[in-house]
C-alpha cells in the first residue's frame, strides 16, 4: 500500500512532521517516527519523511533531545516549529489533521512505552538467564534491574510481562525505597 500524496508538496510533508511531534507531545525516536507516519499511517511515504525530518533539524524546528542507550537520538519540536506549526497547519488537509489527532489520541501511550520500557534476556554460561528491564526517559535510565532467572522460560515470561508491569514495578519500588 503506498502513502497517499498529499500534494506531493515538501511543505505539507514538514508540516506534517511538524503536526505529529506536536500532538504527540512527547521526544520520539526516528523509528517511531517512521512507523507512525509511513508503516502504520500512510500520511507520508518512508523517503518523503526521511527528507522532511533531516530539513526541520537543519532548520531548527526540530531537534535531538537527548541520547538513549541504543544511540538512538529523541527528537522534539522548538518553539520555532511550534510557531510554523501554529501558522501553516491548516496547509494540511483537515481531513488528515483529524486523522492524525484521532490516531495519536488512541494511540500515544503505546508508543510512549515502546521507547520507554526496554526489555532483552540473554543466556548465561552456566545455562540461567539475565533478563534485563530498563525504564528510560530522552536522557538517561530511569530504572535499570537485571534479573538472574533458571530457564528460558521464565526469563521469557517475564520478557513478556514487562512493558504491562513497568509502572507498577517502577511504584512499587520507589514507595519502598523512598517514600
């Protein structure tokens, strides 16, 4: 399925960028990006995003926001891209800015966790497992725990169960350590 033009106009394709980053109200990882726009939406296709990214970064409007650990640069809106935003937003079709506002609304805090919660189990020479659990905001971990399991199994299971049990593990053990 190929991305819907839009006019084919580098503008609106900038402007677009620019849209999403706004509602999404959150720092996002080019692969988010690229994923939102080109793999789950067909707002844009992969080159035309691609293009529309690296001219907003030369511009200023948008930049990165910090490091993760797998060198994977955050990106967010300036001022400045807020300001184009606010005055040429309607270049997109409205049909597409409502689209894309319904999409983000439903779809925001999967995304957020996608590049939050980070999660890997790797098999140790004495035949157990390390599973490694990782809460991270733009800059740097928030939380790290690695856990020694005895099979694959569990280090599976709980591989599986973290990005719903995140939060939880996270208050937990700040209202046992802190509070």
């Amino acid at each position: 399925m190929s991305a819907v033009n839009y006019g084919a106009d580098a503008t609106v394709n900038k402007l677009i960028l620019l849209f999403v980053f706004d509602k999404m109200e959150i720092p996002l990882v080019e692969n988010t990006i690229m994923d939102m726009c080109c793999v789950r939406n067909n707002w844009l296709t992969y080159m035309d995003c691609k293009q529309a990214m690296a001219q907003l970064i030369e511009s200023n409007f948008i930049y990165g926001a910090g490091d993760r650990n797998q060198n994977e640069q955050y990106y967010t809106i300036t001022p400045d891209g807020r300001m184009c935003r606010a005055h040429f937003f309607i270049r997109i079709p409205s049909t597409l800015r409502t689209q894309i506002v319904e999409y983000i609304r439903d779809n925001r805090m999967n995304f957020r966790r996608r590049q939050e919660y980070f999660r890997d189990y790797q098999k140790n020479a004495d035949g157990t497992y390390t599973v490694i659990l990782r809460i991270s905001d733009p800059v740097q971990p928030v939380l790290e725990l690695k856990l020694n399991v005895a099979n694959r199994q569990t280090a599976k299971w709980i591989f599986d169960k973290w990005d719903e049990k995140a939060a939880s593990v996270y208050g937990a053990l700040h209202e046992l350590l802190i509070e």
